[in-house]
C-alpha cells in the first residue's frame, strides 16, 4: 500500500491496484505540488463539503470516470454535476471491490460558500473515515475537534493508522490531537490540515516528538512525498 500526502488533507492510497484519493483540494492550495490532471483515481472519497476538501473532485471524478463516496447530501450535490457518486451516511458502512468504508462523526461544519451570490448551501453533517484495506484499518478523522467517542472507533475498530489534523482555530490544535491519538490507539499517526495557510501554521515534526514521548509512531509527511505501509 502506498500512501501520497498532497497538502492540506489530501491523501492519494494506491492498494493492490486500485486509487483512491481523499478530499482533494489541489488547484486552490498554495502548498500542493500536483495538479488536478496529474491524479489517476477509481475512487474519491469526501469528508464534508467545504472547499479546501471537495477542491478539484468533479474535474478529476469526470477525467477518470472515477466514483465519489461521500455522506449524502453531499453525494446528492457532487452527483447534480454529472459525477458518478455512491452516497453513505454516519454510522453507516459499505463493502465495495477495493475494501470496506464506515464513517464516523465529526464535529465540524459543512457547506458550500457561494460568495458571487453571498448564500450558503448545506451539505450535510461532516463525517471522518475508516478505510479497511486487506488487513490495514486507515481512520482520517476528517476537520473535527476532540471528541470522547473517539475511544469508541479506536476500541471497535482495531486502526492501524490515522491521519489527524493539528491546526487549530478550525480543527483539534496539537494537545487535542494528541490525545486524540492515544484514545483512537492507531499504531501510526500523520498529522493534517496545518501549514496550508498563515492561520492553520503548526510544527509537525514538534507533534511527531510528542507522540514518540507517548510510545506512538508518527510522521510528518511534506506535501508531495509518500510512505509505504
């Protein structure tokens, strides 16, 4: 499995041969080193529907005839644009050709901000991710604060791995997160959603210590570089 983190909170997950590629915001982030024609995916999945995390997903679900999984007003929205969509909600699980998909709360906001027309469209409740690849369970908590029940999906669902945003003012900060970690008890953990913007500015590699002082594995993936898990 490989694993390519392209800013903000976008990853691209290459296993046993499919693509799949989670909340990609390329075109509009200073930081990403991809471009939306550079992303060959069978799969895109959405957390909610602001703009840093659906980003470029109609452009890149059309070039590839690629498919998004999001909650469900959100895939009703994508699926008005000419997108192939398969449409889930919180709690809800589906096994598909490439592995299984559940999604978790997040407390966090969701909508479309439409600034020409000064409206804002719902999009339904944000969500966080469990990914079950062959036997690797992959948890992206999605833009979320800290939330007990994280205890929950680490106790029921055995994660391997979590991406886990550390920014702040719009997300866990980094003391959130970190025990975010320890109640989600994933073996590994990647911090997102920070350095984007002056306003989101962490120290990953600081966060990265701090994990290692509490007996967790992490790493501070840059924009454009991947791992092999």
């Amino acid at each position: 499995m490989h694993i390519q983190f392209h800013g903000q909170s976008c990853f691209e997950i290459h296993h046993e041969g499919t693509r799949l590629i989670i909340d990609p915001f390329l075109k509009g982030n200073p930081k990403a080193k991809s471009k939306p024609e550079d992303i060959k995916t069978d799969y895109i999945l959405l957390t909610h529907g602001h703009g840093d995390h659906v980003g470029d997903t109609v452009e890149i679900a059309k070039r590839n005839g690629a498919t998004v999984i999001a909650p469900f007003e959100l895939a009703n929205w994508i699926g008005w644009q000419g997108v192939d969509v398969h449409p889930m909600h919180i709690g809800g699980a589906h096994s598909f050709d490439f592995g299984r998909v559940k999604l978790t709360p997040a407390f966090h906001g969701s909508g479309f901000i439409d600034e020409e027309n000064k409206e804002i469209i719902y999009l339904g409740m944000p969500a966080g991710i469990l990914l079950m690849l062959g036997e690797k369970t992959i948890y992206h908590a999605g833009d979320t604060a800290l939330f007990s029940d994280m205890k929950l999906i680490g106790m029921k669902s055995g994660v391997d791995l979590a991406f886990l945003p550390i920014g702040d003012n719009f997300t866990m900060g980094p003391e959130d997160a970190l025990l975010a970690a320890e109640w989600v008890g994933a073996n590994t953990v990647i911090p997102m959603h920070y350095n984007t913007f002056p306003l989101i500015e962490q120290d990953g590699e600081d966060f990265v210590r701090r994990l290692k002082e509490k007996g967790i594995d992490g790493v501070a993936l840059e924009v454009g570089n991947r791992i092999e898990f």
